[in-house]
C-alpha cells in the first residue's frame, strides 16, 4: 500500500469477509505478527480484519473498497455498513499500543472503526496477496483464535447482523448458482447459523415459498440419484413482500 | 452546553428524533439562525438535527445520550445507531461553513457523524430548553424545510430505517397505552408510513396475529361507540418469532 494521501489518525475502516464455500462459513483475518529484532521472540502473534484508516479526501465507503482492495485484491465485492464501534478503550491495551507505536503511522490513541460486512462466494476469489498472511478461518475456529484491538468482538457482531439478515432479504441465493438444490440450500444455511436444520421442516417452509420456483429438471452427471432443481424468483419475492411480512411483521 | 471535555473535531452525533403525538409523526429539529451585526441581515436561517462533537473521553454511545440531554432536557430515551455519514463534501458548503467558522470552536473541514435514532411518544416529553429553538415538525413539513449540512438526507434514511424495523420489530406497541384500540394501532401505523391503510385488510392481518390479543373489555368514557380494547403479548410475540419468520424470511 503506497500512502500519498493524509490519513486521518482517529478513523479507520473494518471488513468482515464472510465467505461460503460449499461446506462451510469462512471469515478472512490477517495475521499480525511483531517480533523482538534483538531476541527474536516473539511479542505479538494474533489476527484483526481486514481494515486500515481512510483518507483524508476520500468518503467513507470508497475507503471500506480500496481497503478491502489493497489488502487482498477483492474488487467489485458488496459491502454494506453495520455498526460504528467508538468505546473510548478499543485500541487501548498494551499489546494494541506496542503494535500502533511500531507501526509509527501517526494514528491517534483513540480510533473509532466503522463495520462492513459482505458474503461472498470464496471459491470464486483468489488471496492473492499472500505475503501478507491472510486467510479464511472456519467461523468455529475463529471464536478460539487470538484476536487484535477488539475484532472478535466486531465479528462476533457482524455474525449476528449476518444471521438476522438471511432471515428477512434474500441475500443467500446469491451465493448459490442459478440453479440449486433443496439440499444445497440447505448447507448454505446451516452454515450460516453454525447448526444443523432438521430436513423435513426446512422442506415444509420451503413449499410455502413461492418465491422459491421448483424446475422441472434435475440434476446432471452427478454419482448419486439426481435431485430436483430449483430457482430464486427475485420478481415473486418483491411481489409477495407485502402479503408475506404484511404491514406489521 | 459547558465544554470542559476536550472535542474530537473530526466526529459527532446526529439523532434523528420521531415523536409520535396520536395524530401524526413529528421529527425533532433544532432552529439555527446568524445574523450579520452589522446590517442585521440574517445569514443563515434553517434546521439541524439535535447534535454535536464527542468528547476526548467518551464513548460514542455516551455522547449520543449527553448531546441528547444537553439539547433537549430528554433522558432515558432510547436510541439506536443507525448510520455513519462521511462524505468528504458533506459540510462545506458555503453556508455551512461560514456557520462552523462562527462558532469558531476548532471544528475540523471534514466531520463524519454518526446516526442515533429513536421513535418516542411526543405527548410525554417537554421541550424545557426552548431558548434554543427546538421544534417538533410533522414529517411532511419537515421535507420541505430548508436543512443545514446533509441532516435533510440524514433525517431520510431514519425515516426508510424506522419504516422497515416496524415492519419486524414490535417497536410500535411502545407509543401505545398498555390497552389499545384497533383505530389507534392503525393511526400509528399510518403516521409512521406516511400512508392510510385500509381498514378492512388491516383488521384481517391483525386477527392473524397471536400476539395481539383481542380483551374482553372495552373503551369506557368515550362520546362514541366504545371500541374493543387489545393487548400486545411480547411473550407470545418472541415465542411465535421462528414459526412467522421460518428459517427463512
């Protein structure tokens, strides 16, 4: 990352990467590591998002992308904003202060960070920046990693926004290819929610979802009994709004 | 407002405040006003938002409440981060940066402002502070007002927020009295949408809720036909929560 522009010392960015790959929820961290030059030893070893600070001249979300960008290579990724986090000790702890003084990039003692979120399909992007040690971490695993400054507390927050809004807006098929298996489906969400769904049930609710259209074809060239194909009308699902969620709820 | 906490120059609070007074929704709107000493010419004459700087030493929650209080008198309020507004342009127009020069109180040219919002019944509070010129508008007058900063678009993303969360979160049934009538939920569910409803389907939907539920009593001391009085179970609302929402939608 070259810096030309003024980044502005009390403001940064941070981007939960959620990313599905047919299996399971990934999140994407980087690796932060700080070594004693004269011992060796290791004093930090632990993982943050994937954020840095904006610009003085640039506008907020334009810096979520470009951060994004430089720091992995994604490009034309959907980020949306969740939360402002600006407790007054976020950055505060020792290890977080050894770390911003080594950096010595003139960031304040108090930062507030801005959430971004996004659900992308991992399989279709390439880490491409690897010597800067990112990686996907299953979600389980990621509760139980070292984590910087307070992100664990911004992804655990960024899940929860993720799993409410999977519930009400259709962002899961996006996800999927354009046809799909029940099944299919099916693992997107237990993934999503970290539990397995009974498979009757889920079946029942779907039936009941005319926005989700049954094709008259079947899988192909697949080792097992070929299943059923089905697709995501974006069209009945705007039109059928009102009368599902009704007025109120 | 006694300023013994050193600013942050860069960040502030806005909130977006709807009062609903039984008849219509009201925002919440502080008056600002420069006059030229010299000609007596007003300058600047239109509306903001209730907001202002955090402090060095506060969390960003806090400051929300303290600026709050501070212009209103209001305390125990609710209210919920909806959005961060930082655009590089949105307060250097030439009006609103002649009032930050005014105020002279170290300002920085480019403020991000988080969003607070909250949906209160208008009838309870006082307006103590009036010496400030804080003003509630119906939300149809307060679309055609003139605005400082962004806070007209500000005040319109609140609006589409709080338009959507009553559609899934039972925020409404706090405005109403413990026992309501049919007409008074309907009044402000149309106040919040901005929209009459017709009365028949709204009927139909409510009887479909279980959480609403019809008492075996009705208004009394009214000059018309006293009405049936319902109640809003929030025990039965979470309980019912998965089946209405289903995994999905």
């Amino acid at each position: 990352m070259t810096i030309s522009h003024k980044i502005i010392s009390n403001i940064s960015v941070d981007c939960v990467i959620f990313g599905f790959d047919f299996e399971k929820l990934n999140v994407l961290l980087v690796e932060r590591e700080l070594v004693d030059e004269k011992s060796g030893r290791i004093l930090i070893k632990d993982f943050t998002l994937t954020g840095y600070h904006i610009f003085e001249d640039e506008d907020l979300d334009k810096a979520a992308y470009r951060i994004l960008k430089d720091l992995t290579g994604f490009e034309n990724i959907y980020l949306e904003q969740f939360t402002v986090f600006g407790k007054t000790d976020r950055v505060s702890n020792e290890k977080d202060q050894i770390w911003l003084t080594y950096l010595n990039q003139g960031f304040s003692e108090r930062i507030l960070t801005v959430g971004y979120f996004s659900l992308i399909d991992s399989t279709k992007v390439t880490l491409s920046h690897n010597e800067r040690k990112i990686h996907w971490f299953p979600i389980d695993e990621a509760h139980n990693l070292e984590w910087a400054f307070d992100h664990k507390q911004i992804f655990m927050k960024a899940l929860e926004v993720l799993r409410n809004k999977v519930r009400t807006e259709p962002i899961a098929f996006e996800l999927l290819p354009e046809r799909f298996t029940l099944t299919q489906l099916q693992k997107l969400y237990e993934a999503i929610y970290g539990t397995p769904i009974d498979k009757r049930n889920f079946r029942k609710k779907i039936v009941q979802m005319p926005f989700i259209v049954a094709l008259k074809v079947k899988q192909k060239g697949v080792p097992h009994k070929p299943a059923q194909l089905f697709l995501f009308s974006r069209e009945v699902f705007e039109k059928t709004k009102k009368e599902r969620l009704g007025f109120l709820f």
